[in-house]
C-alpha cells in the first residue's frame, strides 16, 4: 500500500502574506457590511498569483491523480490551511482522507518495440489495455485493419504470433477476431494523443492472460515499413485487410500494478457558537488535474488551481476575519474530480461529520479564465460568472447568494447547467444537501499542455472568493435551508 509522504520542501506561503486594504469589486457592487469586511479586505489579486503560481508550477506536475505532483500539492495545501488557522478534520488528527485506488501503469523502460536490432518505438509509444505483467519475445508479424464486418479467419489463424490491430471503433482483447484467431500477442494500434500509459480507477478491475498492450500509430507504421507492409494500412479502414508478414519483431512490455492511497485534503474551522456548530457549512473544488500523460504536462492552471486557490484566499478571510463564523467551516480539497468527481464521492459515502448537519455545499471549478467561444471573445466576461446548480435543491439558498453577490455584483449566466454533474457538489447533492458551483465557463485551454498562468485573470478568482466567503458566513449564520417541494 503506498500511502502519502509528508514533503518538508513545500514550504508555506501564507506567512509572507498580509491583509490587503484595497478590494476590487464590480463597478455597481455595495459596500462590504462591516462585520465582513475586515476578511473580505483580506483577499487579493496578488496572494491569488502568489498561490496560483506554485499550484499550477513545476513542482506538482499538473496534479495527477496517483502521481507524485498530487501528493506534493496536498501536503502543501494542508501546510497553508495550517498556517491559516485550520485544524485537521479527519476524527485521527490528519489533514488527510485516504482515497484507496488501483494503479495500472505502463513501466517504459522495459518497454520497447524492435525489428532486428533497430528500435521502433519510443517511452511514450506503449499504452495500458487490460493485461498486467511482462511479456518479451521475438514473433512474426501479422496486421489487421478491421471495420465493424470481422474478416472470416481459420480457428488459431494467428497462433504463435504477433497480432497488430488497427480498427476503425474500439477494439477489446475478447473481439471475435482475437478469441478465435488466438494470438501469442496483441497490440492495439492508437493515436499517439489516445494512448493511455496509467489509469487510477477505485474499481480492481478484471485482467486478461493475453498479452496485449496498445501501441502507437507511428511505431506501428515502423513496423510495418520495416515488415515489407504499407504503412497506409494502419489508416483507418473502410474495408477489413489482414496482411501477413515474413519478418518478425521483438516484443517486450511490462504492465504494473498497485494499490495506492490519494487523499482528500479535509479541514475544519470550528463555530464560535457552541449550540450550533456541529452543524456547519462545506466548501470545496477539486485540487488535482490531469498531471504528466505521455510526457506532457498538463498545469491546469484554471482547471482547477483556480478554484483551490480561491478556497485558500477564503480560508485567509477566516483567519483574518474580526466576526467569526457562528457555525464551523469544513474546507476540503478533493483528488480524482478528473476520474470522475471519485475522491467527493467517496467522501459522501465515508463522511468525516454527519451530511445531516452540512448547511450547504459551495463547490469552485475553472474561475480563472474568462469564458471564450469562437462567437464570444474573453473581453466580454471579465465580470461574468456562471452560477451553476444553486436553484436544484433550496431557492432559499439561491436568493442567499443574490444577496451576498450584491457586495462583487458579478453578472450571472445561466446557460451552462450541463455542466451541473460534472464538478464535485453532484456528489453532494445526490445525498440532498444544497449546493452552489462557481463556474467561469469553457475557453480553448480546457484541459489543455496550454491551461497555464498566461491570460489567467486573477482578479476574478479573488472575486469569486469574495462572493463565496459572504456567502459562506452569510449560511453560517442562517444555518439550514429549506428545500424546494
């Protein structure tokens, strides 16, 4: 079981930064009642760049999931909460909740794809199916490009050999073609942009005694120059063709897995009112993203370094906060949102306080760069803002949030609620609890090598932290919502 290391290196930030006396609301917005704004003060564009630069930097490595980056991140992040006057939430004093997941990954150093003695392939040439182990040696080549109509084959047409598929939808390893032409080997030819090198799944799923691996289009097309083959074979067909060859190839790939323990990052900021706070308000956004995939990094800098760095500009309103909130504070940042909304699931299903006594969710996703569509430049939303889910379950919330908005005066949309199960507050609101999520809408670095610090408008994260701190203190006070009939 791997389990998370405390990283010393990270270091905090929060005790370089200090209570901003400028805010920067919309042009319209109210002014701050005075219980609020000595915290509302406290959040500011520069701590937001200051934050978002170390999430979305080279240190963490995008964040993945089950990679070294998400661990380094949420051992950081837990520092600053720290530092901010946070405890740990988890009932044995960590800031952390295990998530168990199952790592499948592709080891690239025992991996490569050889005609003679030239190499064919390259580190990110081998990607996971569903066979774990290792496999190396030295076949004849045969290739198949497949249509959804299979070509009639002999039974163990392809016995003691190399089978390299190449198919015009999705192929499985129990295909017909395979289950009856018998291969020693497969390799599923795919796209070098479609290989998958790891996958972190909660499900241990089902694994194959056939050694398959998928492998890319352009080391697939080596190969066949090198076989004699015409490389347009590996197009995708519109007819079914299988070629056989004389040449052979030496296959070798090794397949890993592992159990692994990512964590939820889980913070408590308790009530100063002792005959309510054990009930207490949530607020969260995910803090992992797609991390390091065939050697590319993936920043995520909007998606979702934005959101968490607006719950930690929020936390620091807490710190600095002369009115405290009267119910408690549960702050968490979650793992594998990209795998799935996995580590807020399992939250809801292992909750660390009761749901019953959760007033409400606030969830922040992608709130760093200004909405931008090829009809609707990133000029016209620098004060827009999707509110996304808010009217589901409790309009009294809802009405909550257009009365805290009153004080940033963001201009809302409302044409995104697809979105409304595809960020972390579903899992809360599948149990019944009342929700919001802050989006900012879709742009052309959406998950994306270029989702990085260029164009992130950091004054609009701090805003957004402005609204749901109100609207956090705001639901503290009023404690649980009625839900719509």
């Amino acid at each position: 079981m791997r389990n998370l290391l405390l990283l010393s290196a990270c270091c905090s930030l929060t005790l370089t930064l200090s209570p901003a006396t400028a805010v920067a609301q919309y042009d319209g917005a109210a002014s701050v009642p005075d219980q609020f704004a000595t915290g509302f003060g406290s959040i500011a564009a520069e701590d937001t760049k200051a934050w978002l630069s170390v999430l979305a930097g080279p240190e963490f490595q995008g964040r993945g999931t089950g990679q070294e980056g998400f661990l380094k991140a949420a051992d950081w992040f837990a520092k600053e909460l720290a530092a901010l006057g946070f405890q740990p939430a988890s009932a044995d004093g960590s800031w952390f909740q295990n998530v168990p997941f199952y790592r499948v990954a592709v080891d690239t150093d025992k991996s490569s794809l050889k005609a003679g003695d030239a190499i064919l392939s390259t580190p990110a040439s081998f990607g996971i199916s569903q066979f774990v182990g290792e496999y190396s040696q030295e076949l004849p080549v045969t290739f198949a490009a497949v249509t959804n109509t299979r070509p009639e084959i002999a039974d163990d047409a392809f016995s003691g050999q190399l089978l390299i598929v190449r198919s015009a939808n999705s192929f499985r390893p129990d295909d017909p073609l395979v289950l009856k032409g018998r291969p020693a080997c497969l390799l599923i030819v795919q796209e070098e942009t479609d290989i998958r090198t790891e996958s972190v799944s909660r499900l241990e799923e089902s694994h194959i005694d056939l050694p398959t691996a998928q492998i890319s289009r352009t080391a697939a097309a080596a190969l066949a120059e090198k076989s004699g083959v015409a490389a347009s074979l590996l197009a995708l067909p519109e007819t079914s063709l299988i070629v056989t060859s004389s040449a052979k190839a030496t296959i070798s790939f090794t397949v890993e897995r592992e159990s692994i323990d990512v964590p939820n990052v889980v913070a408590w900021y308790p009530g100063s009112d002792d005959t309510v706070n054990h009930e207490y308000v949530a607020i969260g956004a995910h803090l992992d993203h797609l991390g390091t995939q065939r050697e590319d990094v993936f920043p995520g800098a909007d998606d979702n370094a934005s959101g968490s760095t607006a719950i930690l500009q929020i936390a620091k309103a807490l710190h600095h906060s002369e009115t405290k909130p009267r119910r408690s504070v549960l702050l968490m940042a979650f793992c594998a949102e990209e795998r799935g909304l996995l580590g807020s699931k399992y939250y809801c299903e292992n909750p660390l306080r009761p749901l019953k006594d959760m007033v409400c969710m606030l969830n922040i996703d992608m709130i760093g760069r200004n909405e931008e569509t090829a009809d609707e430049p990133a000029s016209q939303n620098d004060n827009t803002i999707h509110l996304v889910g808010s009217k589901k379950i409790s309009e009294q919330l809802h009405e909550l949030v257009m009365d805290a908005n009153r004080y940033v005066n963001f201009v809302f949309e409302y044409d995104e609620e697809r979105v409304n199960s595809r960020s972390d507050h579903a899992s809360f609101a599948a149990k019944g609890v009342p929700v919001t999520f802050l989006f900012g809408g879709f742009n052309p670095h959406y998950h994306k090598t270029t989702d990085t610090l260029d164009g992130i408008n950091f004054e609009k994260i701090a805003n957004a932290a402005r609204l749901n701190f109100l609207t956090l203190m705001m639901a503290a006070e009023h404690g649980h919502f009625s839900r719509n009939p």
